[in-house]
C-alpha cells in the first residue's frame, strides 16, 4: 500500500487539506503499515530518529485525515484506538494472546443479514470483530 511522495501530495491536496511536514509524514506512516497502530506509536516511530512531532500534531493530525476519509478508527479493545489507511470495508481478526491485528475481507461475511435486527434501528454501517488467537500464538 506504500504510494510515492508525489501521490501522497496529490491525495492530501485533493481533500482540500494543506500538505503540511507532520500530516504528511503521519499519512505515510501508516500507509506504509498494516498493523493498526495507535497514535502513540506512531508519534514513537516517527520520532525515533529526531523527536520533532508532539503528541498533540499527530492527534490532530489523525483527526484531521480522518475527518476527510483517508483513514479509519478502528476500535478493537477498550479504550485503545488505532487507525487504519485501509478505508475499502473489511473486517478485523484480534489476536487476544499477542495483540496482533489482521484485516479480513469483506466478503468472508457475505452471508450476514440484517434483517433479524428491530426494525426501529437504522444501520449506517457495521463491522465484525473476530478474536482468538493467530498463527504465531496457536503452537505456544
């Protein structure tokens, strides 16, 4: 999913955002990655060679891709928020061993209806979470 330089640019400046050093960086950081980090490791690792970005420019800069599209919360366990550049639907697999986090596609719960739901809620969109324990986890 990594895209060159000129690319991010174009994607940041097509959603009417400004490309600025942090949103950039913050952007590519997690293009680059499919782990689903949090804010805060984010902020590690894009400090880890110069600290330069505080805590608070990379959560504003979250909210801000966020707010426009281009990344996704993902809440998998309580009160940790991760975030995603993966924004085509999919769902998510949750090692609860190792914390470890994989995406799932869409269409492995195809067969999923909503018409068993009260007729009285109105779904906007939705999403499975499924736990248990990964590959590197399942020989311990």
């Amino acid at each position: 999913m990594e895209k060159k330089a000129d690319e991010i640019i174009k994607v940041l400046k097509a959603k009417g955002l400004r490309v600025t050093p942090q949103r950039y960086a913050v952007y590519a950081n997690l293009l680059s990655r499919n782990d689903h980090p949090t804010a805060e490791t984010i902020l590690t690792d894009l400090n880890k060679d110069a600290p330069t970005l505080s805590q608070a420019t990379i959560y504003l800069s979250l909210q801000t891709l966020r707010d426009v599209g281009l990344i996704r919360e993902v809440l998998l366990q309580e009160g940790v928020c991760r975030y995603d550049a993966n924004v085509s639907p999919h769902h998510h697999f949750l090692c609860k061993r190792c914390g470890k986090i994989e995406d799932i596609p869409w269409e492995t719960f195809s067969n999923l209806s909503m018409d068993k739901l009260n007729p009285k809620l109105k779904v906007d969109h939705y999403e499975v979470i499924v736990q248990g324990e990964c590959n590197s986890c399942d020989c311990l």
